[in-house]
C-alpha cells in the first residue's frame, strides 16, 4: 500500500454485481451501486424511523423525568428560561386534561441541567403543543437521525457501505436507543450530539491527512514517499470539521454535564490520530512535529468554540430577569468584579447544581452502579400498569400488563461485551486505529460515571455509548467475514455466523418489543421477559 493509501484509506468501488444478477444493465447496475452509499443508509433509517414514530403519544401520561424536562421546556419557549411549576401530582394531570390547564409561574426554578437538550424538546412543544406527542417528537426525530449518521459514520470508519449499514441498523435494533427515542429525557439528545461530533472528527481526520499526503514529495516511480522535512513541518490547513466537532461537544455538554468527558477524550484522540498521520508521511519526531503544528488549533477548534456554544445556549437566562440567580453577582464586589455580573452569577448558578449533582444520594427504586450497565444488571421502569378488564384491552384470566422498560437489546449488549474485549486485542497489540477510536467513545460515556459511584444514577445514562458499541459489534462481524481477497469458503462460514448473530438480535427486539412499547400482554408474558430477576 502507497503512503497516500495508508494516509488516507481510499473507499473501495462500489460493487455491481448484484444489481446485473437482476437483470440490469452494466450502466444502470453501476449508477445504482454507486449510490448505495446514500440509499443503503436511508433504507435503513427508514426502518427505524417507522416503529420510532408509532403510537408516540402512547402512554397518553408523563413517563418517569418527563415530568421535569417536558415542562422546562415549555417554560423555555414561554419565558427563555426554566419557570416554576406546581407539585408533579398536581401539574401533570392538569396538563394531561381535557380541557387542558398549564400551571406555569414566571417565578425562575432551580434546574439541574443546563437547557439546550430542553431547547430541543421545546421545539416539538411549538410544533404540537404541550402534549405526549410534542415532547416527544424531537427525541424521536434525533433518534432516528442518529441511525442514519452512525451509518454514515460506520461507512467511513470502516470503509464498507454494509458495515456502516449493519452497524445503524444494529443499533435500530437497541431495545434501549428504542426506548429514548420515544421518551423525553435528555440523555439521548446528548447522544446525538456527540455521535455528530464523533463523525465531524472522522471527516477531518480524512481532510487533514489528505492535505499532509498531497504535500509529499512523489519519487521517480510516480509514487509519494515518505519525507521527514514534510511530515515535521507540514501544515494541515484549515479544520472547519474540527471547529463543527466543538461546536457539537458545546451542544452536548449544555445539555447534560456527562458531554463533557467526550471533549476531554475527543481531544486526545485527535492529537493521537495527528501524530500517527505524521509518522506514516516520515515524521522523525512525530509527538514534537505535532505539538509545534498541530496541538494548538486542535485547542482552539475544540474547547473555547465548546464554551462559546455552551454560554450562547444561556441566551434565554441572560435575557431574562426572573431566571433564577440571574441577578445575583449584580452590586457585589470581590476580586473577581471585573468579570461581568451575569457571567458571575452563572459561575454561581453552575456551581449550586454542582453541588446538587455531586451531593445526590436519594435511594431509588431502580438506581444501578455502573459495573453493572454493560450486562444489563438494572434497567429502569419508566412505566408499568396492570389492566384487568376487557375494556383496558386485557382478555386474560390471569391479569394483563402494560411496561415500558428502558432495557437494552439483551442479546446486543452481551456480544458487544465480548466484542469490547476483541477491540482491546486489536488495538493494543495490533495497533488498528479503528478499534482505538471506538474504545475511546465507550470509555468518554462509560468510565467518568465510575467516579461517582455512590451517587443515584440510572443504567439508561448508557445510552449516550450505544452507538459505539454498535460500531463494535460489526467490526467483530465484519472480522468474521473475512478481509477482501477471503476464498469462498471462509466467506460462506462467515456469512452464515455473522447472519445468525444479526437474526438473533432482531429477533430478540422484536421479543421484547411489548414491554419497549407499553402494549398489553398477558401478565405471564410478561413475567418471562423478565430474564433476570433485577429487571423487575
């Protein structure tokens, strides 16, 4: 493989050969496999989309801390900043009824997240009103969004079409990205954010190393080779990619603090990825060509664009003069007057609900230590009822019940737990990058909950990694297809174990799409999905 190809891993030719075996033309055969990049994405996004969508204003009732984030986010469209609301067991009935009544003051409320993922539910609020379905389009819009960018992504990453593919429609298959999708919490718009910074990140990988391997001296074969004076000084020019990435990771980490270990992360990722780049274009001294031409703008593209992107999502409250603590550094003095009063009052404001989230140790029925997210040791009800009359919908003599469990696609998480392991092996003794970067994504949403242990958190914070453990498993699988150039009978053995796993997962969503959906099932089919004895 050339420098250039090793720099920059060129897509292989789109195939035609199925697209002749049905009876097209050549011609027509490859115009349609060259936009299989596209449309193998979209079909199966659309397959996603459709099931997400589906009886969403279903259960018409407030689920689990929708109660919280769909009435800030009315609050943020009334007022731009976060009001005050009666008790929970009097304001979600007045707003469920018929005719409706919205108890909201003008009085700012204490929060204790920041409002752009509430920004994002208020915009399905304004599309549809303050109803089951409005707050809960726009996570479903994102959810579905999200399968299409992670096959998008998964394409690039692996340069495989099909493997980005499965890799979406592996997690359009995920019991859990299901549940968030169609429930309004702010952790999946978390997800989605970082997962777009993840792919403006690959992209400018791409860019990057493509300038550095156009500026390589080309030998008399016609050939580029490696030069040490261009791999050590070199530019990369401009990196609006990068800049879009801080962008994102701003927009993540004003939704939900947990966004801020994917900057940390993404950061180091990036300087690991600019030094590999200039080893392979003949750096002598990579680590040191990379902090004198590199380290800076990936500094300036990643943290201040994220804190401008993070104060600009407090418009609204620095608008406003009822926001809570919006007023409190005005008249005072100290050492630090030279800042401006609202970004004090800010400061303060952040570092009460820091307090507030460090100092969270109210027992919860369905809290989990995070040890145990990756094999599904706790997920959590956000719904249960138990119809007994024919006119609930329950035919059966036994009792009937109707559950929406936030439970990942079971057979899903435990291959990727054993893919993990596989991606270690490639990546520290095999050094593939693919893996590292994957490894990187799980570890920046899994590993900083370890910090907080004792605190009260929930296994669906786990969503904002689903993506990635997705990406895992179909490395894995496209590692059991063989490389290209893999004879035919190590591709059929792979073919079929790979097909059986895929099945395996769809099937086993589709088992338990009763209790994704809160449809109503016989009290024993229920009890049967419960596979573990901590489910319930």
């Amino acid at each position: 493989m050339s420098v250039r190809d090793r720099l920059v891993v060129p897509f292989p030719e789109p195939r035609s050969r199925l697209w002749r075996a049905l009876g097209l033309s050549p011609v027509a055969a490859r115009r349609l496999a060259g936009w299989s990049g596209w449309g193998g994405p979209l079909l199966v996004v659309l397959l996603a989309g459709l099931p997400r969508f589906w009886r969403l204003d279903s259960p018409h009732e407030v689920v689990f801390d929708e109660t919280y984030y769909a009435k800030d986010a009315w609050a943020l469209l009334q007022h731009g900043y976060e009001g005050t609301w009666p008790d929970l067991k009097i304001a979600d009935p007045q707003i469920l009824a018929d005719p409706q009544v919205i108890p909201l003051s003008d009085t700012g409320a204490f929060v204790a997240h920041p409002p752009t993922g509430k920004w994002v539910i208020a915009l399905g609020e304004w599309m549809f009103g303050l109803t089951p379905y409005g707050w809960r389009f726009m996570t479903a819009v994102l959810g579905t969004l999200s399968v299409l960018m992670l096959c998008r992504i998964g394409r690039r990453l692996f340069r495989s079409t099909a493997l980005g593919c499965l890799a979406g429609a592996l997690m359009a298959v995920d019991g859990l990205h299901y549940v968030m999708s169609r429930t309004a919490l702010l952790d999946l718009v978390v997800m989605f954010f970082v997962l777009a910074a993840f792919g403006c990140l690959l992209i400018d990988r791409d860019s990057a190393r493509a300038r550095l391997a156009a500026a390589l001296p080309v030998g008399g074969d016609g050939h580029a080779r490696p030069d040490q004076d261009t791999g050590d000084r070199a530019g990369t020019g401009a990196r609006p990619w990068r800049i879009a990435a801080g962008s994102f990771l701003g927009l993540a980490a004003s939704t939900k603090w947990n966004g801020l270990g994917f900057l940390v992360f993404f950061m180091v990722l990036t300087v690991l990825w600019d030094v590999g780049a200039r080893r392979v274009a003949g750096a002598r001294h990579p680590y040191r060509a990379v902090l004198r031409k590199d380290v800076g703008g990936s500094v300036l593209s990643l943290v201040p664009i994220a804190m401008v992107t993070y104060l600009a999502a407090w418009t609204g409250w620095f608008l406003s003069d009822n926001g809570y603590g919006r007023h409190w550094a005005d008249g005072r003095g100290g050492p630090w007057s030279w800042i401006p009063a609202p970004l004090r009052s800010l400061w303060h404001y952040e570092y009460s609900v820091y307090q507030f989230n460090v100092g969270l140790h109210a027992w919860h029925k369905y809290e989990s230590n995070p040890w145990s997210w990756l094999v599904l040791g706790r997920p959590v009800l956000f719904s249960y009822e138990s119809p007994e009359s024919a006119d609930d919908g329950c035919h059966a003599v036994s009792g009937c019940s109707q559950a929406i469990l936030a439970l990942g696609t079971p057979l899903l998480w435990w291959s990727a737990c054993c893919t993990l392991v596989y991606l270690l092996y490639r990546w520290a003794l095999r050094r593939d990058w693919r893996a590292g970067a994957v490894l990187c994504a799980v570890g920046a949403g899994y590993l900083p909950w370890f910090l907080y242990q004792d605190r009260t958190i929930f296994s669906f914070y786990a969503v904002v990694f689903v993506p990635y453990l997705c990406l895992a498993v179909a490395m894995m699988l496209g590692a059991l297809l063989g490389p290209p150039g893999t004879n035919d009978q190590r591709r059929t053995r792979g073919v079929v174990a790979a097909g059986a796993l895929v099945l395996l997962i769809t099937w086993n969503f589709i088992y338990f799409f009763p209790i994704y959906t809160g449809l109503t099932i016989p009290y024993p089919s229920w009890h049967t999905r419960m596979w573990l004895d901590t489910w319930i």
